[in-house]
C-alpha cells in the first residue's frame, strides 16, 4: 500500500492512499486497506492529500479515507476523472492541479512535475519543509529532470524502486529501454499478419497502450471494438480530455462488428490478469453471445503479470491454446514495456539530484533493497521503510519509530472481516479443511487443501466411531490428523 506521511509540529500532508489486492494467502479477501488510526489522531493538522497518479494501488484507499476524514484532495486531470465516480458524496474535495505551480499546505510547500508512467498525468511531488527540499517520486519509467530540481541541496529522495533488480543490459528484451512506439511496431506486425479476429488486453489505465493498438489496427485496415466496463470507462474519459484524438469516432459497437470478416476485427478487451469476472474471461469461456474467440483467432496479452495472478493467467492461457487460439505474451514478443525505471535510469536520476539521504519506495522489499543499493552507490544515507515506521529527521541525527499498523481487510461486499473470520480464513490457506459426515453408525471423511494418506482417512473414520457426538468427533479428528501426519487442519462436522 501506498501512504506517506509528511508531518512537521503544526502541518501534515499526505501522499497518496492506495490499496492492496488479496491473493490466495487470504482466500475471500477482496482488497487490503491501510490503517488510518494514526492519520485520525493528527487530523487536526492535515492539509490534504496530494494523489501522484490513478492506480488503484495509490488512490484506492482515498474513498474511505474521506469517508472518515474530510480532507482536499489534489491531483492531474486523469486522475480527477478517475476519482469522481469513486468519491461521489464528496466531489468539491477533488482539486485539479497545475503542473510546475506552488502551493502551500500550511508550513508544508509541494510542486506538482510530470513524469513518463503508464496512465496520463503522472507526477512527482517537490516538497519543502523546514527549509528542506524533499523529492517524493511517484511511479515512473523515466523522467525528464526539471530544471528547478537541479540543484545540490536536494535533502531526502523518495524514488520507485519496483524494477530496481533489472538493468538495461538485461538480455531480456523485456527490460530494455523501450518505447510505446516500439512496442505499437510489434503490434503492428502481430495484427498484419494474423488471419482471424485479434483480442488486445492490456491495463485499461495505459492509455499510451491503447492509443498505439488503435493506430495500428488502423494501418491493417482493421475495426476496432471495445468489450468490458473497464475499457469503456476509460475510453469515456480519454474523449472527454481528448487525450486521443476522435476516439469515439475511431471505433465501432459489439452489435455493428458481427458484420465484418473475423480478419478484419480487432477487440481491446478488459481482464488482462484473467480475474474471473473480466471480460476477456467471459469470452474465452464462451459466456458473451456477440463475442467470441474462435480457433485461428490471436490473443495479445500486453501488461505484466501481478504477483498472485500467476493462476488466472495460466488458465486463460490454457484454455486459449487448447481451442486453438494463438497466444503472445511479453516473453514472446515485445507486447510491453515496464512502466517502472530499471537499474541505470534510477542510478541517473539519484545521481543527478545528488540526495544526501535516500529512501526505495514502492514494490518488494528485494526490490527496495536493490534500489538502496544503486543509492549507495551514488553516496546517499540510505533508510528502508516498511509499513508502520516513522523516520524523524533532526539536524544530526535519524531518529526511526513505530506506530500502530493493522492492515484492513475487505471482502467481496465491501465490508471488514471480523477478525476471527480472517484467522480462520488465514488458518484454512495454510493447513487445509477436513470435513467428517456420519452416515448411520459409520463415519467418512474428505480432505481439501491437506494430503492425507489413504491409511490415515482410513484410520480417523474408524477412531471416529467411538464418538460420543458430534464436538467430541471433531475434537478427536483434530488430535488424530496432527498424530499420524503433523497437519492442523481445521475439521467441519456436517
């Protein structure tokens, strides 16, 4: 999650509030929300909350936030769009932004610089306070120093560490320096020389992405569709910016498609990490009456796969080749680019801004040791924070702290687990289910998620018999399972 606060004795400001996605180590968990408890007891003295960019790991926790404490918001336009239909009761809190102005958060200054991301109006945030200047980088893949920034006195420097463990030397022409331009070549070349209809998925945020699909759908004499709400929404938003240009125009309806040779259709296609409930999922499934991928057809999967996506992914893949789809991926051909700085543009921008202090942000804890790495490289005072810690800059010396920090977890409805649901959730990921049933005098038993022996099943529905009822049968079951094979599961009497 990304949260950052900037606190002097009578100001604070914070830096975007984002959330983190469940995976199966938290099996029912939807998102994982930062805990606010410390920004509620500083509230007196908050200015507001300046939002970097429109990624939901950076502005899907603001919802809530303002839900709790009411607080201005600023930010670029794309995210402006993206945050009205998130924040519907509070709309007067969303203040657009101008690149390169300052402003003034009580003792706290901040200027707004773009920088090149994969969703639109990007920015990093100069701050000043106490006489310090302190550069907080948002994501970005590379940036354009401004000139105000160069100077020698930068005091702290917060920068995206996520691609820190690659270089540009990478053999992998994955992590090359790149451009969207070269990557809407490849593409060019993949649809050109496809036979059948063509599915695009990439993140329905990469603007920069879809602009170069579209022109090169066009260069193959192809139509272009948009299946998913996802992908519809951003389309809306990118024509009413005009971000690209006659987009609507450029495009024709899911209805209207059905008229057209499979060669000569292209779709772009939300579900790019194959979540269940996507459009690209639903089709490859065979759930969607006007849309459909058919054997000889090409599936481009153009993003990174999120850590825990691994599973959806393959299975879209599977299925895909299985009825005769041909798949490419970006370690097949050069379908994307990182949106994230590798090891020599980091090495660059901390050279160049020259910090006496460093601190990796964003990404892994590998990844931020990586970028701590190249810092000290450069001669930066480094410090590594995790969630819940506090650094306190005094005039010679770094004081770090605690403060409390239990992350928030959302289920499927929008709502909080109770903690002792979570714990069994937690428990069942990690040691699997057992469920007994009695049947006249004789007991069954089926195990999910734990390996247990034949012998074993065998040997606990036959220890199970001498039951009294049914809180002794579990108890029994429990005791048996970690006897004979070590496991824990949690055991369900039905």
């Amino acid at each position: 999650m990304n949260l950052y606060i900037y606190e002097t004795d009578d100001s604070a400001l914070i830096v975007d509030c984002g959330v983190m996605f469940g995976d199966g180590c938290l099996p029912a968990v939807d998102i994982i929300l930062p805990d606010f408890t410390y920004i509620q007891n500083i509230r007196d003295k908050l200015k507001g909350l300046l939002a970097t960019h429109g990624h939901e790991d950076h502005i899907g926790g603001i919802a809530r936030l303002l839900s709790i404490i009411d607080i201005p918001i600023y930010t670029g336009r794309f995210t402006k769009e993206l945050l009205s239909s998130k924040v519907k009761d509070h709309p007067k809190n969303i203040k657009l932004i101008a690149p390169l102005e300052e402003y003034l958060f009580g003792s706290i200054k901040a200027t707004f610089f773009p920088v090149l991301h994969s969703i639109p109006d990007t920015y990093g945030v100069a701050l000043e306070i106490e006489g310090k200047r302190i550069v907080h980088m948002s994501d970005f893949a590379s940036l354009d120093i401004p000139n105000f920034l160069k100077r020698d006195d930068i005091y702290l420097l917060m920068l995206d560490s996520t691609n820190s463990i690659h270089t540009e030397d990478f053999k992998d022409e994955y992590y090359h320096i790149k451009t969207e331009s070269d990557v809407a070549d490849v593409l060019k070349d993949i649809i050109k020389n496809s036979t059948g209809k063509v599915f695009f998925t990439t993140f329905a945020s990469n603007v920069e992405r879809l602009k170069g699909v579209i022109e090169a759908s066009e260069a193959c004499g192809r139509k272009i569709v948009i299946v998913g709400s996802a992908m519809e929404k951003t389309i809306e938003i990118t024509s009413r910016l005009a971000i690209i240009d006659n987009i609507k125009e450029r495009l024709i309806g899911i209805k209207t498609a059905v008229d057209y040779p499979p060669e000569k259709l292209v779709y772009i296609i939300s579900g790019c990490q194959g979540e269940y409930n996507s459009a690209l999922y639903s089709v490859i499934k065979g759930e969607r009456n006007l849309v459909s991928m058919d054997r000889g057809d090409t599936l481009i999967l153009s993003s990174r796969i999120i850590p825990g996506n691994e599973r959806w992914i393959n299975s879209i893949v599977n299925k895909s080749i299985r009825d005769g789809v041909t798949v490419i991926q970006a370690a097949d051909r050069l379908v994307h680019i990182s949106g994230h700085a590798a090891g020599r543009e980091l090495e660059r921008v901390i050279s160049e801004l020259n910090p006496k202090y460093f601190i990796p942000i964003h990404g892994e804890y590998r990844h931020m040791k990586a970028c701590a790495a190249i810092a000290q490289r450069c001669g930066a005072i480094v410090h590594i924070l995790e969630s819940g810690v506090c650094l306190e800059f005094l005039e010679d010396e770094v004081n770090r702290s605690t403060f409390p920090n239990t992350p928030v977890f959302i289920d499927n409805y929008g709502k909080p687990f109770n903690n002792l649901v979570l714990d069994e959730l937690q428990h069942i990921s990690k040691e699997g289910i057992v469920i007994i049933a009695k049947k006249g005098k004789r007991y069954f038993a089926k195990s999910i998620g734990v390996m247990l022996s034949k012998g074993v099943i065998q040997g606990l529905c036959t220890t199970l018999s001498n039951s009294k009822n049914a809180d002794e049968a579990v108890k029994n079951a429990k005791k048996y399972i970690k006897k004979k094979s070590g496991h824990r599961p949690l055991v369900i009497k039905i």
